[in-house]
C-alpha cells in the first residue's frame, strides 16, 4: 500500500533551461498553404522558411529568410525578390524562384482559409501564375493591383501562408481530385499529405 501513495520523482529542470508546455489542440493542419492556428504557426515558423519574415527585435520591420534583397518599381505594382544563393530545402532539393512561384500558386487555388492574406492583393487562381512567377532560378516575381505600404505588402508576406514548399516533393504527393463548382482544380497541390508531411527548408 505504500508504494502506491509514493510521491512520484520528477527530473529537476537545470538552472539555465526553461520549459515550456503547449496546449496544441486547435491544430487541423501542418500545411502551411491551410494552416490558420496559432499552435501551428509556432511549429510552421521553425520549419518552413519564407522571402522575409518579421525582424523579431523591432516587429515594425522586415527582414530578409530565403531572399537575399527585393526592389519595388516605381510603380509600386512590382515586387521582385532576388534569392540567397546555394539554399536547399531538408529533402536535399535545391530552393529555386520556381519553388516560391509553386507555393503562391498552391495556396491560391486551395483556397483555405489563410489564402486571403496573399490574394486580398488581386491574386486569384486564374492569374496567379502570372502574378507571381519566377522570373529565373533566383528571382521570383510578385505583381499587385494596386500600389500599397510596401511595408503592409512585405508584412503579409511573412505569414505562414507564404511559406515556401518544396515543389518536387510536393509534386510527388499530389492526389487526383474531381473538380466541382466549388474547386475547379483537377488536384489536391499535395494537400492531403502537408496534412502531416513535411516539404520545408527551416531550421528545425
């Protein structure tokens, strides 16, 4: 009878660690082209890697990830983001503008609920590939229709939903889908599976 009332023995947590616990049960989807979670974009941050990402020491500003630098033309309708050099995603894949270009397009015409964020800038799954577009292997292109705050446009594009997939292994994934008045895309852009794969090039 002792034994069972015996106060269990926990680990002590070193002095220079901190442990943090999550409740991560709002979780629906790991694909970034879906996901809309908070819990998610905890992990999707890590993971995945986008063109610019939040300069965590003045969240006024942005910052360059898989970009290297980007220009907006006179205009302000252009956008065009030159890529770091030699990057490759975890499968071993090189991170080309064309990989970038897939991961507009793919959110687009899902359509899920953080698709908004990229097509409130007159993207739609008919013009995307038009609008954003690489332009070589390192320059990938985003065209709005209207000039907006650059710094609202770069700030968009460092949500979740801009993040950048591995378009080949993607690819490799993708499941036949009938088309219908609601989806007219004849399949999933690898939905199903970024359910619960992985096509990331982040630090974890």
């Amino acid at each position: 009878m002792t034994a069972l009332l015996a106060t269990p023995a926990f680990a002590v947590t070193p002095a220079d660690t901190l442990v943090e616990g999550f409740a991560i049960d709002d979780i629906i989807s790991m694909d970034p082209g879906e996901a809309f979670e908070l819990s998610t974009a905890e992990v999707t941050g890590n993971t995945y890697d986008l063109l610019v990402r939040l300069d965590l020491s003045d969240t006024s500003k942005v910052k360059p990830d898989l970009a290297e630098s980007w220009t907006v033309s006179d205009d302000g309708l252009t956008y065009t983001f030159k890529l770091k050099p030699g990057m490759k995603f975890a499968s071993g894949n090189p991170i080309t503008a064309a990989d970038v270009a897939y991961s507009f397009e793919r959110a687009i015409k899902l359509d899920k609920s953080p698709a908004f964020i990229i097509n409130q800038f007159g993207i739609s799954g008919d013009n995307v590939t038009e609008k954003a577009k690489a332009v070589d292997d390192t320059t990938f292109q985003f065209v709005v229709d209207k000039a907006y705050a650059p710094s609202f446009v770069l700030n968009c594009l460092s949500a979740t939903v801009a993040s950048v997939v591995d378009s080949k292994l993607v690819k490799e994934h993708v499941a036949a889908v009938t088309p219908s008045a609601d989806y007219k895309w004849d399949n999933d852009f690898g939905n199903a599976w970024l359910k619960t794969g992985y096509a990331g090039s982040g630090q974890y």
